[in-house]
C-alpha cells in the first residue's frame, strides 16, 4: 500500500468509544425494555424517504437543515424526526393496522445544524406514540407519565419531575384573560419567561396589545407556586367562563388521577401551567421532564396530545399522544457529567486467561460458562501473563478466570474477582455461581448515580 | 387541511407491518443475544461518513451504487458495508483499543441497486469481527463457526451447513497444480461452478492457458466428496509440496478441531474446497453457510479471516476474523417462505379489555401485571365488547384478561387463552401464572420451523 486517507469521522456524528457504547446500549435498552412492556409495537421505517413527503409539512428551519439530495431522478431526503414517517406509515396503512396503533421507535434521525459541543448531527430518538381512528381516549395520555416514570425508576433515578400542562387549558385561560385571538404570540412569549424574565415577558405582552397590569395578573395566574390539587381547583373556580378552560381542566383532572393510579408518585408530577411545547402541534396535554437536581440539562422526555398525526397525507382525522426522548444528547449529558456506572461498561461477564499452550480446557469452560448465561470470552493470543491481565483491565470485565496446570489438574479454575482483587481457586459451578450472583447484583443495580 | 401528499415508501426499502417488525425484532434480537455472549462490544458508526474514507478502497462497481451527496462543502456517502467503518474506526483509535478488539455491529447499510423482489437499497447487516494487532490466533477463527451454529440452534435450525476452506489451501492447490501466478483467474472460474457446470468452467480454465485435462484433475480434487478427515488426510498426502498448502492445512485442522471443542456438532460443518468468497479480501479461512433444505436461499452468514483490516489508514497490520449476516434478505426470505412462528408476532402477553365505564381495576391490574414481567396493555377505548375483541385479534395477544362487574366485585378476571378459545375466571395471581408459564414456553419453542 502506497498512500492512506487520514481516518475521521464527521464532525456532529457520535461515535463513542467501546465501554461509552456500551453503557449507551444499557440504556437504550432500558428505554426498549420499557416501551414494549407496555405492549407497544416496534417500528422501523427508512431513513431515506421521498422529500415530497418529509417536507410536506415542513417550514423554512427544516429545510435549511435537512439533508436532501437527488439519485437519478429521485429527490430523497434523510428523515430530521420519528413523527413524520410515522404519519406517512398510519396514512399508508390505515386500513390495515388496528386502532389504537401504538408503536414505539428507537432510531437515527438527521439535522445539519451547526456543530457545537453536545449538539448532534446524527442523533437518536427514542419515541413511543398511540395513534387512534377518529377518537383516542384521555386515559391514554396517563400512560406516558407512567412510562416515564418506569424509564426513571429503572435508570436509578427518584428525583424527576414530570411537568404537565393542557393546551386547552392555557388557551381557555386566554380566553378568560381576552388574549385568545393573540394565544399563539402570548404563547411565543410566556415560553420564554426562563430566559427573559418577568418585567422583559411584560413588556413583550403589552407590546402585541395586553394591558400590562393584566399581563402580570396572567403571568402571575400561570406561575402559581401551588400544588397539582390547589392549581385544579383554582381552574375549577373558572368553572363556566370558558368552555375549552372547563374540558382541559378535565383532562388534566382525569389524567393526574389515571396516572396516579398506574404508580406514577404525587410529588413526580406538576401542574406547570407555563409551558407549551412548541406551539402548532399539541392540542391538549403536554409534558416534559426535569431531573430534578440538574434543570440546566432541560427537558429529557417530552411529549403531548395532537389531534391531526397524519393530515398532510389523508383527510382521516388521526389524534395520538407520545413522548420523545432525545437519547443521543440525553447520554452525551450523562456521560459528561460522570453519572452512568461503569460496571456496565464491559462487554463480557468473565475472560478466560489460559496458562497453557494448548487452550482446549479453556475452550471447554467457556462453552460451560456461556451455556450458564453468562457473557465469556477466551483470551486466545500468545501473550505473557501481565499483557493479558492488563487486557482484562483494559475491558472492565469484573471476573477473570485464570487456567494454569495446576488447575486443569484439580478440575479447577483461579477466579479473580477484579474490583476486590480477591483470588480463590473454585470449581466451575463455583465460580459460575459467583459470576451469576454478580450479575444479578448488577441487574438490580442503578445505572445513574445523580445527586 | 387543503391538498395531501400521496403516503408512500421508497421502493427497495423495507419497511414491515407491525407484527411482521416484531418477528423481525425477535430475530435480530437472537443475534444481539448471542453476539454478547461471548463478550464482543457493541459498535455504533455513524451512517453518513467523508466519501473519501468510505471509497479509498472502492473500485468502479460500487463507485456506482453508491449514495453519494454533498451538503456544503462537505462530500458525503451512505455507508454500504459495516467493515469499511470498522476499518476507519479501528485505524482511528488504534493507539486506545484493547486488541483484540472484538466488536458486533447490527445496522443498516446502503446500495442503490436495481430494485427487484428480496433486493433492498437499505438493509440491515450483523457483523461480528475481531481485530488483532499484528497477529491474531487462528483459534478465534473456530470461534465463528460455533457462533453461527449458537445462531441457528436460537433459532431452531439443526440442518446447517456451515461450508469452510482456507484461501490458503486454495492457493497451495494452484500451486502444486501448477496454476499459482493465474490463482486469481481460476478462482473466480471455479466460482462459477454451481452457476456454469463443470464443462464450461473446464473450458473457460483451457481459455486461460491451462491443460484441460489437469483442469479436470484440478476440479476432481476440489469437488471431492468426502468427509472432513478424508479431505483433510488427502491434503496431508500433499505435504511438503507447497509451504502455503502445509501453512493452510494446518490451519484448516485446527479450525475444525477447536470448533468442535465449541460445540459446533460434525454435521454441520463441511470443509469445502470450491468456495473462495470474493477475490481479494480473504487470506485465510473463509465460510458460508446453508440451510440443508433450501440451498436455493444462498449463504446466511459468511466470512474468513483477513490480513490487513485497515491498509487504507494505516500501516500498522491489523489481521482479523469476522462473518455478516444478511439481516434484511434473510428475514424476506424466512418471511416469505412462512418459516417464521407467528406466536412471536404479538406486542404483549395479555390484552386487559374493561367492561365498566370506570378502567381503575383495569388499570390497577396491569400495573400488577407489569410489575411481573409480563407485558400489558390495557384497551381503553369507549367500544363493543365485539370490537375489542376483534382487536384483541388482530393484535395476536395470546391472552384476553376481561373486567366486567362481576369480575370486579369477586377479585377476579376472565381470562381467555385465545389459541384454544378456554375461559377461566381466575384470581390475578392465577392468571399471572397461567400467562408467565406460555411466556417460558414461548422463550423455549423454536422460532423458525423449517422442514
């Protein structure tokens, strides 16, 4: 060989490191475990679709971010989110599927946004949508909450809330306050009290028409520091000034007492009556969720109620509920602040270091072992004793089990606990029930350790 | 909503109904399951990569089908193999890996070929390889075949043929047949055995200079049909007339050897001596495998040892051993041929049809359900009873828990098998155990059922 190209991956493309992917599959597969444990189907649509098709919704920011190229005469572009595909998919096969569809979906989706640190080009999410024909109960919309409270539970963590508003209840409060016909500029503007400020949020609303007194009444109604019960019952005393206030003060009631019931804990969920989520999508419910101790990471799953999934390709009105998570930037978050436990990041339960020239009673153990469930991999390269001891380091793998004469003469192996550093000369079905024990300790352990 | 879009999916790209995509989950599943179990990373490279260090090798074949695009200033190609990214990843980070590095990758890659029946554009493959640095053990080479056969046993295929040679054996042969300088000619003739027949494949070796009457011996001696032992005693009667023949012999016997240690049954291995694999990549052993019963389908999983991974990046030698799988074409064919269980086509254990206005039992019973293990969903839409459970149907659930008054007020529930049409009223803890032991006889019962 003559001359090498200089090997690079794509600025924006995440592409982690052995141990970091494996951490990333522990938790991808926490997410999947979840999802279909509430029955969802799984779904996996292209990532090339027709643009026609990708597009037919999308305003100008999508398209100067999308990846979109011709081949022959086919104009093709990489799908930017899970949502439009799955339109496309319900619209196509509206006949065929049965409603309610719900499906989930774990998948590489593309923007070409401007590359910055934790900013991905290439990024995964990891949605879960129920789609009904015609109808879809308010219940379902309860099941989300307690999805993602099972994702956090499993992922180690106690300390999440589950913000919760309706958008037929900020549009009636609108209503009450005279601002209904301006609710997706007062929207635009409430959404960035975080940002901004009170007085900055004050002055924006007065200046598309709202009496300022009044825009701090409003504010100050939607701010309330009150709990879920209290904010229900202060929209109750609205009870008959807005018909749209009365039926999403009704769904918020029935889908806090739903989740309630399916296990999700009263102080993991809050009445925020400041957020939106994006202002032409969602026509009821809307959630996102903070982790508690660390807000500056934002919204980790978020989600809502539509009424229209599927209105760019058939008149057949479609309304779901979903949530997405932004897995790609959520791992990046977590990694970089060191909460993900490393004993998830070996890719093998026990390695085999053979002593021996001949490997065979290696090769034999590790058929043993591996027909026990446990992940074994047989250290086969000619190497002395210290290399293949750092090899095992170098994995993370918590167990190593060494094969010298002397054991193969007993029937027996040296199993080296590799965090204790403790050795025991074992028989297999010895050492074989120390792996699984710590393997089962490890099921039940977190794999996020916030503070 | 004015004008639609007509819904529609890119020709050549597969994309399955729900419960096709659960069989499909289920089978790659199996391949993840045992990918892990002896203890190779997971991989995870970006689909989109510089067209520079995807196409460093590349010649003109796959220049054209290629997806190739630019976005700014940047030339981009859709990935359209897993090994030329482990290549770059492997040169890349090679002063940081663990060698040898082993490592899985399951994903999707992209060919713009000709689109016809079981041809796809956008398909999975599953790679296993692993890398040495510098050297590499032959021994890992016996661990492929033992994988495979891990393989189809999950899925619960014992008639395999997992066909093996050694590029080295083959060249050897030329050798001593005197055919060494033209090895590459007469492999890739000797490919078109199966396609062309034996007179033209001796006509077309006369065409490159070789007496046809040695071109016969030549074929007589590569065709043998004998056992194992017998090819590898006839390759030993050779001894000391090609280093290399000696070299790939040895080789080729400690293959077998070792595979058999692993478990691979006699059976279902068969050193072929025709089989070649590609013309310039494999140096060593290479493999295909069979399904007995259909040979029609073509290889499942094939692959060899190679010499230099990386040449393209690096200098550093970097040898490795690996096979792919087909995911895509595979799952088509197994689909179409109806091989595959429909029992693995549900999104969960048990359907919870609400018979009262009020879905609190329902929904207090799924959690209990879930808390269990068992995947559960509950129907929360205002219908028919027939309606649900003509839902019930469609989704194949194999059990229907019905909760109607009367249920309520004993504690108890309906449960109904749907296979055999049985209803039992049954506590939840029964009705658990009932469900949890189809699930245990679900995770034993074979996948496929080939004849």
């Amino acid at each position: 060989m003559a001359d090498t190209v200089q090997p690079r991956t794509l600025p924006g493309f995440m592409e982690l490191m052995p141990p970091e992917q494996q951490l990333f599959e522990k938790i991808k597969g926490i997410l999947e475990e979840t999802y279909r444990s509430y029955g969802f189907f799984a779904l996996d649509t292209p990532i090339l679709e027709h643009s026609d098709i990708l597009l037919a919704k999308a305003g100008g920011e999508t398209e100067k971010q999308i990846y979109r190229f011709s081949k022959g005469d086919t104009d093709l572009t990489m799908r930017f989110d899970l949502t439009v595909p799955l339109a496309k998919y319900v619209a196509m096969h509206q006949n065929e599927l049965a409603f309610p569809f719900r499906r989930y979906q774990i998948g590489k989706v593309y923007r070409g946004e401007r590359a910055q640190k934790g900013r991905y080009r290439e990024f995964y999410q990891a949605d879960i949508d129920v789609i009904g024909d015609g109808t879809l109960g308010i219940i379902n919309d309860a099941e989300i909450p307690s999805i993602i409270c099972d994702i956090f539970r499993k992922l180690g963590i106690e300390g999440f809330t589950i913000r919760m508003n309706n958008r037929k209840v900020l549009n009636g409060i609108f209503e009450v306050y005279g601002v209904r016909d301006r609710a997706t500029d007062v929207m635009r503007i409430i959404d960035k009290l975080d940002k901004i400020g009170r007085e900055k949020v004050i002055e924006e609303l007065s200046g598309i028409g709202m009496d300022e007194a009044r825009a701090g009444e409003l504010l100050d109604f939607l701010g309330l520091k009150l709990t879920n019960d209290e904010i229900l019952e202060k929209l109750g005393s609205l009870s008959g000034k807005s018909a749209t206030l009365d039926e999403g003060t009704g769904e918020l009631s029935t889908l806090l007492k739903y989740a309630a019931l399916l296990g999700v804990p009263s102080e993991n969920m809050r009445i925020d009556l400041t957020i939106a989520r994006g202002l032409d999508y969602y026509t009821g419910t809307v959630y996102e969720t903070i982790i508690n101790s660390h807000p500056e990471i934002g919204s980790v799953c978020s989600g809502g109620r539509y009424d229209n999934l599927a209105e760019y390709y058939t008149s057949r009105k479609l309304p779901g509920v979903g949530m997405s998570i932004g897995l790609t930037r959520l791992f990046y978050v977590l990694d970089a602040n060191d909460f993900i436990d490393r004993s998830f990041s070996s890719p093998a339960d026990v390695l085999i270091i053979p002593m021996t020239d001949d490997v065979e009673g290696a090769v034999r153990l590790s058929v043993d072992l591996r027909s026990r469930g446990i992940r074994t991999q047989v250290y086969l390269e000619d190497k002395k004793f210290k290399q293949k001891m750092t090899y095992a380091d170098r994995l993370g793998v918590p167990f190593v089990a060494i094969l010298g004469e002397d054991e193969i003469a007993q029937g027996k192996l040296s199993l080296k606990d590799m965090n204790s550093g403790e050795q025991i000369l074992a028989s297999p079905d010895e050492a074989a029930e120390k792996i699984l024990s710590r393997i089962g300790e490890l099921s039940e352990a977190k794999v996020l350790h916030i503070d």
